[in-house]
C-alpha cells in the first residue's frame, strides 16, 4: 500500500462524515481517511446525521445510498436543506451505477460518486478532489448581472436581495457562465470547464444542474433569461438590461 501523502495543517482539522451501515466498508473509509489525517464520524444510519452535522460541522459527507430506514438519497435531501449544511460537498458510495441513480444524485446535489468496489487510491483522489473544489476564490470581484449576486469569495448567490441556498457545483457553474456572458457552451465543454475530474457526470447531467438552477434565478424558470438554451449547440448566459458590473 502506498505511504499516506503529506497533508497541510488545514487538511488536518477537516473532519468528515461518514454513512455507511457495512461495518467492513465503514471501517475501510475510516481508516484511509485517517491514515492521511483527516477527522472522521462514522454512523450506521442516516437517522442523527443532520442534527449531529449541525453541532459538529462536516467539511464533507460520505454517503451509501442502501442505508437502513433513511436513505442516502432523503439523507442528502436534507442536508440540501439544512441552512448551516447547505454548501458541504457530498460524495455517494454505492453499488448503485445505473444513470437514473446518478441523475437522481445529481439533482439532490451531489457532488460525485464513488462506486463499490473500489481502491483506497481512488476514494482518497476523490475526496481531495471535492475539497479543493469547495474551498472560495480568495480576492475574486462581487459580480452583479441583473437581479443576481455571485459573491465568489464567500461563495454566496443572492437573487434579488435574498441570499439562496446553493451547492458548490451549482456555484462554478453558474459563476464559469456568467463570467462568460454570451457566449454559448456545449454540455462537453461546460464538464471540461466545471466537472474535469468527475468521471460519473454525463453530458445530459449538465441539464440538470441548468435545471436546478432556473429554479433558483429565473423569476419565471421555463422563460429565463439568464440561462438561455441554444437549440442544437448548448447553453449560453444573457445579460439583461441592466447590465453587469463588479466590485
């Protein structure tokens, strides 16, 4: 087995959660990750995850999906909902490869897959993947296009006035468009842009974050005006009329 990477003081205060009802399997994710010094919780169910998460703040979730009672799934549903919790990355490990299962992932917010079986190598490439993703630009300007708010350094979206619950990935997305206006992007190019090192995202996944995102600055989503479909080519970002401008 390879020796453990050197990690950073900062790597070594992050402490994960992970949710996994296999003893055998909880204990093998355990173990890598505190073999490369991360901080873990381990739970069976998904029953106290939320509420503990709220008083001992995660940096990142592991989710099975075949959880007793709860599953990853409607675990990952909360958590997208909890207003402390909102933002924190969420990997699922799962038997579960089918698309329909990773789209369903997807529009709850996750932000990649780890599929069973697999190596310590990869599920520690993975996590460090999805942590560097979710740490803010630091010195990056306040964008303001229309009604919209993109706060990259504290990664916070703010739709006229109100401040809306968003994942990191639906963030890079968005914000990789809007610093983008006018130009129009296939789904191909918006994975190189966005999703580079997640190999479980489909070109057709880009729909739904696109999606996703409507619902959340689109006053009217099936009209929008910000993200506009380009028939046969992909997706482009619009400017309206009141323009755009940074601080």
């Amino acid at each position: 087995m390879p020796a453990p990477r050197q990690t950073t003081p900062s790597e070594r205060n992050v402490l994960i959660y992970v949710v996994e009802d296999d003893a055998d399997i909880a204990r093998l994710v355990q173990h890598q990750l505190e073999l490369n010094s991360y901080r873990t919780r381990v739970f069976a169910t998904g029953a106290s995850v939320v509420q503990e998460a709220a008083r001992d703040f995660p940096r990142l979730f592991i989710l099975d999906i075949m959880l007793p009672g709860m599953d990853g799934f409607e675990l990952c549903w909360q958590i997208r909902r909890h207003p402390l919790l909102a933002k924190v990355p969420v990997i699922f490990m799962t038997a579960k490869t089918a698309e329909v299962d990773r789209v369903r992932g997807l529009d709850l917010g996750a932000d990649d897959y780890i599929s069973k079986p697999f190596s310590p190598r990869e599920l520690m490439a993975r996590v460090r993947a999805v942590l560097r993703r979710a740490q803010p630009l630091p010195s990056s300007p306040l964008l303001k296009v229309g009604d919209l708010e993109i706060d990259s350094g504290s990664m916070i979206l703010r739709v006229r006035n109100q401040e809306i619950p968003i994942t990191t990935r639906e963030f890079r997305l968005l914000e990789f468009m809007a610093r983008n206006t006018g130009r129009v992007f296939t789904r191909d190019q918006l994975l190189d842009a966005v999703w580079s090192d997640s190999s479980f995202i489909t070109p057709r996944s880009v729909d739904v974050y696109v999606r996703r995102l409507r619902e959340k600055i689109e006053a009217e989503p099936d009209q929008p005006l910000y993200l506009r479909t380009v028939h046969g080519a992909g997706y482009r970002f619009e400017v309206p009329k009141q323009g755009m401008t940074f601080e």
